[in-house]
C-alpha cells in the first residue's frame, strides 16, 4: 500500500483533484521522456531503496491518466498506484470492480508529472 503523509489536496476549476507526492523516476524504455513508480509520501518512496532519482510529483485525477489508483472510501487520496491496468488488478484477488460494489474504495485513473 502506499502511505500518503504529505500530499495537499486542492480542487483546481474542473473539480479535478490534485495532490503532491515522491516517486522514483524511471527513463522510459523507448527512451522518450519518464515514468513514475513507488509513488507516495517521500518515507514510502525511500523505503525501497531504488537506484534512480527521487523526485516530487503532482499526482491528478485525470480520465485520460495512464496510471491506475485506488482510494479507499474512507480517505480522500490515492493509496495505491500502479503504471499498469494488470498490476493495479493484481492487487484485488476478485477483481477492484467487486471492492467497489462493497463501497470499500474506487479505481481512479490518474496522470503524474514532475514538479520543476
């Protein structure tokens, strides 16, 4: 799971929200631009002891995202990400769809960029 201690949830004009987090970054295999993994609170992320930079991200709840979450019902961010569909899914033994229907939490999709 991943622990957010230190994300700032904002609201931006199209109620999409935002928080602010850590991830290691990783250079995309076809070698054009980035990808995101571990992402969390800066804890979390060191916690992996990864050789690749650390670097704070905004994460936002964006309908296009390729990054797959989760958030829990009774929390107000993302406590699991996942770059891929299959290993998001992976998390949930009977499929997300079913912790869903039990109101236990919500699949989001999510886009992540490095804050400069």
């Amino acid at each position: 799971m991943i622990r957010v201690l230190e994300n700032r949830d904002l609201e931006d004009e199209n109620d999409a929200k935002l928080w602010y987090m850590w991830a290691y970054q990783y250079v995309r295999n076809d070698g054009k631009g980035f990808y995101y993994s571990k992402v969390g609170d800066r804890a979390w992320v060191e916690l992996h002891d990864i050789n690749q930079p650390i670097v704070q991200v905004e994460v936002k709840q964006d309908d296009n995202g390729i990054y797959y979450g989760w958030i829990n019902s009774f929390e107000r961010h993302p406590k699991m990400i996942w770059i891929s569909k299959v290993q998001f899914e992976l998390c949930f033994p009977y499929g997300y769809e079913l912790e869903e229907k039990h109101g236990k939490g919500r699949m989001v999709r999510l886009s992540i960029r490095e804050i400069v």
